[in-house]
C-alpha cells in the first residue's frame, strides 16, 4: 500500500508559476514510477509527466518546456514545477504511483489538488 497526498494547489495569473508536492507513506525509490496526471471538468485524466526510479522523465507534449517533474527521495516527495501558466492548465491534479514486478502491476492515486489559471 502506498498512501500519496498532494498540496500546492491554487489559483495563479497566466503565465505565473506553481509547484506541487506529492508526499508518498514509503519510500520513492522503491517506487518504479512516480507520475502526475491531470483532469478538466467534463475532460478524460490525462498524463501530465511520469518519473521512475531510474531518473527517466515523460512530459505530455502540451507540458513539454513548461513544467518539471522531480523528486526529493529523503523526503519520499515528488514536485511538479509548473511555469508559464495557461488557462487551459486549470485541472484538479492527481499523483499517480505504479509498482512493478515481472508478475504484477499496482496503481495509486492521490486525492488530487485543484489548479486553477486565470484572471
């Protein structure tokens, strides 16, 4: 089981910038990947950037510039450094977790924390 709890969430002018926080219950680096995904109202979740043990990064082309995935391992924390701020980035954001073995796939997800982008 791996508990994740976000925060950093607000509300920001356009092109302003944000960083969320995703605080796992276990230690990271025994996490395959660490990921933010993100989801409008009426919209599909969608991934937003993924982050594994290894250091191997994935941004959505949308993101991509734009935001950074990292990660604190003595702090069992992972941020999401969001800058250049649009509209469209208004989303309740979700940390995403994916354990994997040779047999077996798990998946949590995090509460999620809203963003909101706007004048």
């Amino acid at each position: 089981q791996v508990q994740l709890v976000e925060s950093g969430g607000g509300l920001v002018q356009p092109g302003g910038s944000l960083r969320l926080s995703c605080a796992a219950s276990r230690s990271i680096s025994s996490i395959n990947t660490m990921g933010w995904y993100r989801q409008a109202p009426g919209k599909r979740r969608e991934l937003v950037a993924t982050l594994t043990s290894g250091g191997t990064t994935t941004y959505a082309d949308s993101v991509k510039g734009r935001f950074t995935i990292s990660r604190d391992n003595t702090k069992n924390t992972v941020y999401l450094q969001m800058n250049s701020l649009k509209p469209e980035d208004t989303a309740n954001y979700y940390c995403n977790a994916v354990t994997l073995t040779t047999t077996s796939v798990m998946d949590y997800w995090g509460k999620g924390t809203l963003v909101t982008v706007s004048t």
